[in-house]
C-alpha cells in the first residue's frame, strides 16, 4: 500500500522550487507532444512563450489577459487557505458582469463615472450571491460545495444565455443575442500612456489588481481575520478549540472569493466588450484554480502565475494562428501544469512510502 505522511516541517526552498520544476516539467512533455504531432517544437515553444512578448501591445495584451485570472486568484486564495473548496468561480464571473450590466442598461445616457463605481459594488454584490447559494448549503445541510458551486456555473451559463437573447436583447443587434452598447460612464476607458500613446486594449482596470494584491497580503497575513482564515484551513479542529466560529468562516471565505469573482467579470466587460453577450467569459474562473496554486496562495504570486498563463494563453493563440496547431493541443498544457502543480503540493507535504502487507 501507498502510505502518505504528513512532514512535520515543510521545506521554504522546495516551496519556491515546486512551481518552477512544474513549469520545466510542462515545456519539456510539452516539446515531447509536439514532436509527436510534427509540429516543429522550436517554433512552437517559440509561439506560445515568445511571440507574446515580441511587441509592445502584445505585451500589453497580456496584462490584459491576465487582468480578470488575477483578481479571481486573489479571490480564491481566501477558500483554498481555509479549506473551502470553490470550484464555481466562473458562474460568479457571469453573474457579476451580468448583475452590474443590467444596471448599467438602466441609465443609457450616463456618462459619469459614478454609474462605474455603482457597477463594482453591485457586481461584488451579485457575484457574493452567487457564491452564498454553496455557502448556506455547506453551513446548514453539510452539502460539498465543490459540486454545488459546479454545477451553478451551468445554471449562471444558461441564465445570462436566456436574459441577453430576451429581455436585453438590443432589438438593433440584427439578431445577434447582444445587449445594447454600455453608457459612457459604464466604460473602462483605455491607457494613454505619455510619449507612447495607446497600447492595445490596455485599460485602466489593471491597476485594480495593483491596488488588490496589498490589501489582500495585508489582510491575510497581518489581520486576526486572515489568522482565523489560516488556522481554519490549517485544521478546522484547533480552531474550534480556539473559539473560532467555522460557519462565519466558510460564509465569510465564499463571499468574499466569490464577490472579487463578480468584480472580474464587471471589468472584463465593461472594458473590453462594453456590452453584454452570451459568452462573457473564456473560461477564466476555472484557470484562475491553476493560477492560486500556481501563486501558492500568495498574492504576490498570484500576480507572476497570472501573468504566466496570460502569456500561455495568448501564445496558444499566436501558434493556432501561425502554425494551425489546433486549441486542444495547447489547452494540455493547462491540464498538465495543474497536475504536476498538485503532485508537488503532495509530496512537499507528505512523505511518500510503500509498505507491504504480510
């Protein structure tokens, strides 16, 4: 039998080296796929990590890209470090940007920024709903959270699907499921930097991200709410001993995770698409899982794994542009990443043995 047993202490160098072999271990299985396929593997490395740093708006894409995984990361470091398991951050995307669109449909000739402002809080506030729903069910009934939050992701899917080609449907879309276009103050507007101009799509809601991560270090590792977090995560046991309440936890963990969810999908729209569709997003809260473990559940490091897999993600696009390689193939290496990320997470806290039974 396979033996798996907690290390009394677990190694800070290993903590640092765990994401780079994972990395390393991905490019290197990676060439090996591509070489299987015919593609050629200099090129194709070369694409996907290279190309998306070849020009100057494409960099900037890229912090674009890693923009709404990053403020989801952020929001999910508050679950994973209690031991709360939300796998449902995508459908709390949705009903963020579609709570906060609706309202911004409300006032069409807006043009403050107030109406911006309102957006946030009420995207915060939709996405913390959504996420209360798995909350109440895990405090009151025990139920998993992981599948609740799952499966609501179909629900908040086939919800905003039904609002934007009924109720919001802009009867000038020529028949596009598309809501009207955003008023003026609902708009994130881009970047003019000085001497330099427009780069891109590069908007003013990446700076949140920059004002987040402090806050979020601070509150987690500086404030007793943060400690209650941890320990909670730690073991639930010892803090029950320590007379912490664990529901306020599991509630407060879930909200918080799944209203900076909501904020994501406020930004992402309002600075990138500036109306509601069907499709608002690309799958972002599922990678943000990827980009918290790649961050070990540090803000900062949130920040360098966003950016990582922004670049992963726009690479993939550069290289089925320029070399046909199809999307799946490149989408394994999100899957790997997340495999070899969790099997250093295993044995940096486990000692693995075989013992045999007589």
């Amino acid at each position: 039998m396979i033996e798996f047993t907690p290390r009394k202490i677990q190694s800070s160098f290993w903590t640092i080296l765990s994401p780079i072999i994972s990395i390393t271990m991905t490019i290197l299985i990676g060439s090996l796929i591509f070489k299987i396929l015919s593609y050629p593997v200099i090129e194709s490395l070369y694409q996907v990590f290279v190309s998306p740093f070849s020009r100057p708006d494409r960099i900037a894409d890229i912090f674009v890209k890693a923009c709404p995984l990053i403020i989801i990361g952020l929001g999910l470091i508050f679950c994973f470090k209690a031991n709360i398991w939300n796998i449902g951050a995508e459908g709390q995307f949705i009903l963020g940007a579609l709570c906060a669109g609706s309202f911004a449909l409300l006032f069409p000739e807006t043009k403050t920024y107030t109406l911006l402002f309102s957006m946030f809080l009420i995207g915060f506030v939709g996405g913390a709903i959504w996420a209360s729903i798995p909350a109440i069910l895990k405090v009151r009934l025990n139920v998993n959270e992981i599948l609740v939050s799952l499966m609501l992701v179909y629900v908040a899917m086939l919800f905003i699907d039904f609002v934007v080609r009924g109720p919001l449907r802009d009867p000038m879309s020529f028949g596009f499921p598309l809501s009207k276009v955003y008023p003026d103050g609902a708009i994130i507007s881009k970047v003019d930097f000085p001497f330099i101009g427009f780069l891109g799509q590069f908007h003013y809601g990446i700076f949140i991200t920059l004002i987040l991560c402090p806050l979020i270090w601070f509150f987690i590792n500086k404030t007793l709410p943060g400690f209650q977090i941890k320990i909670f995560g730690s073991s639930a046991r010892a803090s029950e001993f320590a007379g912490f309440n664990k529901n306020k936890i599991t509630i407060y963990v879930l909200l918080v995770s799944g209203g900076l969810s909501g904020v994501a999908g406020v930004i992402e729209v309002s600075a990138n698409m500036g109306r509601l569709q069907p499709e608002v997003s690309f799958g972002y809260g599922f990678t943000a899982i990827i980009v918290a473990f790649l961050g070990r559940l540090n803000p900062y490091g949130v920040v360098i794994a966003g950016i990582i897999i922004a670049t992963a993600k726009l690479g993939a696009d550069n290289a089925q542009m320029v070399l046909g390689i199809p999307k799946v193939v490149t989408g394994i290496f999100e899957g790997m990443l997340l495999f070899f990320l969790l099997a250093g997470e295993t044995i940096q806290k486990y000692k693995i043995s075989i013992r045999k039974d007589n």
